[in-house]
C-alpha cells in the first residue's frame, strides 16, 4: 500500500468537493470539511479523512440531510431543545453552541439537548469553543445500548448520555 501525503488545503478541498458531490450544500460541506481538516492537523486521523466514506455512505442512502438546518427552541431559561432534521452533529452544534454559550454565561449552567442527528466526527471542537469562552463543558452522544449491568444477559445501558455545559 502506498500513501499520498496532502497539504490540510489539499486535505479540505477533497473532502469539501466529495461532500458537495454527494448531496452536502455548501455551509454543511464547509463545517464538515473544517472538521475533517482541523483532525488531521491535530493528528487524529480516526476523525479526519477516514470518516469521509462514512458521510458520503450516509447522504447517498438519505439518511444524513447534507442541505439541513437544524431546528432550535429554548425551553427553558438554561434548556435548549435541537431537532437536528437528520443533519450530521457538526452542523447542528455549530448552530446551537452559541445559544447554549449565552444561556450558559446568563444562568451558570445550560444543557443542549439534540435529537435527530447524526454523530460521526470528533467532540473536541465543541467542548474547545466552549471553553474558550470561560465556561467547562461536557460533550457526550448517544448512541446503541453498549453496557450491561452485573448480572444482565444484555446490554441496555447507552455508553453516553448527551450535552452539558456549566459556566
């Protein structure tokens, strides 16, 4: 096997082309790809191009809405509900962050709460937003029941629960 190595321009302008290519418009294209790049710059590779087939697999089947915006309501004063409308969790985060960074800063703990979206990228940028604005965070996804108890035959307890940030 051989390796081709890409400058990180190189690197997003290929993950930007493939993800338009198949199905993305440009803002999620550009977060995703941001994403994907800012991975291999920081060295987890899991997390950057390797995932790539993963999102064009999920747009091509219509699972992931690559043109979606995601849907945000503020419950309560320190609660924000997100409908993700089946976008993938970069966009969505890069939509809600910031209602959750105020709400947050105003109440001394907020609590993002997502659904209907679809997590297959790093969680360090969200938690990095966050704390540059002051404030400790706590970036969890949900995902298949992955523990059993003592004493279980099955696993029914999911391996993380979702969003928190404290300020």
């Amino acid at each position: 096997m051989s390796t081709v190595p890409l400058s990180l321009d190189q690197i997003y302008d290929l993950a930007f082309n493939t993800l338009k290519a198949n199905g993305c418009d440009d803002e999620n294209a550009k977060i995703l790809s941001t994403l994907i790049t800012n991975a291999e710059r920081d060295g987890s590779m899991s997390h950057g191009l390797f995932r790539l087939p993963a999102y064009v697999s999920g747009l091509k089947s219509g699972k992931i809405n690559g043109k979606g915006r995601p849907e945000i309501k503020k419950i309560s004063s320190s609660v924000i509900k997100v409908d993700g409308k089946n976008c993938l969790a970069p966009m969505v985060l890069n939509k809600s962050i910031p209602d959750l960074i105020a709400a947050a800063k105003e109440n001394g703990v907020a609590v993002l709460a997502i659904t209907n979206s679809h997590h297959m990228a790093a969680m360090w940028p969200e938690t990095e937003m966050i704390a540059e604005q002051g404030l400790v965070a706590f970036a969890c996804t949900s995902y298949k029941p992955a523990v059993a108890p003592a004493g279980a035959k099955k696993t029914f307890i999911w391996y993380e629960p979702n969003f928190i940030c404290l300020a």
